[in-house]
C-alpha cells in the first residue's frame, strides 16, 4: 500500500516529502479554504514539490459540463494534476469524458461499494472511500475497503482504491491489510504512524548502555 498525504498544507508536504515515502497528494475544497491561498497557485507549489506522484484537485462545479471546464484547467496545471470528482451522476459523466481525454481523475465521497463500482467503469483512476466519516455515523467505514477490494478483485478492475477520511493509525494497517492500495493520511497521523513507545525506550537503553 501507498501513502499520499491529505492536506494543502505545503510545509506538511514537504516534511512528508522529505520522509521519502509520500507517493502523493490529496486536496479538497476544505483543506484548500483553510489554507486561505489561491487554488491554482497552491496547486502549483505542490507539484514543485511533488513532481511525479499524483495531487488530487477537485471541482467545484456540480454541473458536468462546469466539471469538465474546471478540471481540464487543473489538468494543465502539472502533468501529474489528477482531477478529484464528486460521486454523482454529472460526477460519473465528467470522468468519463477526463478518462476520454486521458485525464486522470479521483472520485470522491464514496460510500457504498456500488458507487465505486460505477465510478471504476467510468474509468476513475482512483475511487476514495471515506472510511472515517462513515466510522462517524456508526458504520464499519474498513468493511467498505473489504467490499471495494473484493468487487474489484473478482472483475480484474484496475482503479485503485485510496482509503481517505483516515483518522488514525489503526485505520491504516487495516486498509493496508483489506487491500486498499493507498491511504491517503493527514500529516499527524503519518508522525504517529513513525512512533512506538518500545523504539524510544529501546534507544534511551542503547544510549545508556553504550555511555556505561
Ligand atoms: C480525501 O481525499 C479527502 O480529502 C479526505 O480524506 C476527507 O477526510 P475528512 O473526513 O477527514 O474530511
């Protein structure tokens, strides 16, 4: 499994970058407001930064035709731009048209296992189920991840699952273990994926061994 980072926090992405395992970025419209910078520069910057894994933009546009018009100007913005859609039928008809034309895309806010079937045959690059938000509403959001691997597994489909809304470290070895092929993670949790109390004790008695 892959790690993207899931921020428009540029000093995020470059510490995360600079850990040499980010294989690439996720962006929404949330994290893109919070940061309080022009979209299309900041998507700029990350992809100076990240020049070969793919960074997910998304549209703002509910409409196909105005997704289609937004993402093919995110598209020209780096080559490795993957343009994010939401799950809708204008959604699934603009993906068709980016897959048409050789854009990459995302589809969003995914929720049943069904929706990411319709979204891999519109030929979605990458389908991301929201595993916390559906952990939130009292659902198993991981048994979703086991739904979509299976389903894709059984159809030879070749769209890669992300497994996003990720919240905390166990969500991610049980992505990895049910077969998502990426995780897209806030930079707090790829710290805490780094530690374990037993590797800091281990180094403060190899330190104190090796000094007498
Ligand atoms: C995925 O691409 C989304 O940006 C993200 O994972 C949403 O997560 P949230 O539920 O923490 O907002």
């Amino acid at each position: 499994m892959k790690f993207f980072i899931d921020t428009a926090n540029l000093d995020d992405i470059q510490a995360a970058h600079a850990l040499g395992v980010l294989d690439g970025v996720t962006t929404n419209p949330s994290l893109v407001a919070k940061e309080g910078v022009n979209f299309h520069d900041r998507l700029k910057e990350i992809t100076s930064v990240v020049t070969e894994g793919s960074v997910s933009a998304e549209v703002i546009a509910t409409d196909a035709e105005g997704m289609i018009n937004e993402g093919r100007e995110l598209a020209k913005i780096a080559p490795n731009i993957t343009v994010k859609v939401p799950m809708t039928k204008d959604g699934l008809q603009a993906v068709k048209t980016f897959t048409d034309e050789g854009i990459k895309t995302n589809v969003t806010l995914v929720f049943s296992s069904v929706q990411a079937l319709l979204a891999a045959r519109a030929g979605a690059t990458y389908v991301s189920p929201f595993i916390g938000r559906l952990d939130d509403i009292g659902h198993n959001g991981l048994d979703l991840i086991d739904e979509i691997a299976h389903i894709f597994a059984v159809h030879d489909i070749s769209t890669e699952i992300i497994a996003a809304s990720v919240r905390h470290p166990m969500h991610v070895s049980e992505a990895a273990a049910r077969g998502a092929h990426i995780s897209t993670v806030p930079f707090k949790v790829i710290e805490q994926l780094m530690q374990h109390p037993l590797t800091d004790q281990g180094i403060e008695k190899f330190l104190k061994d090796w000094n007498g």
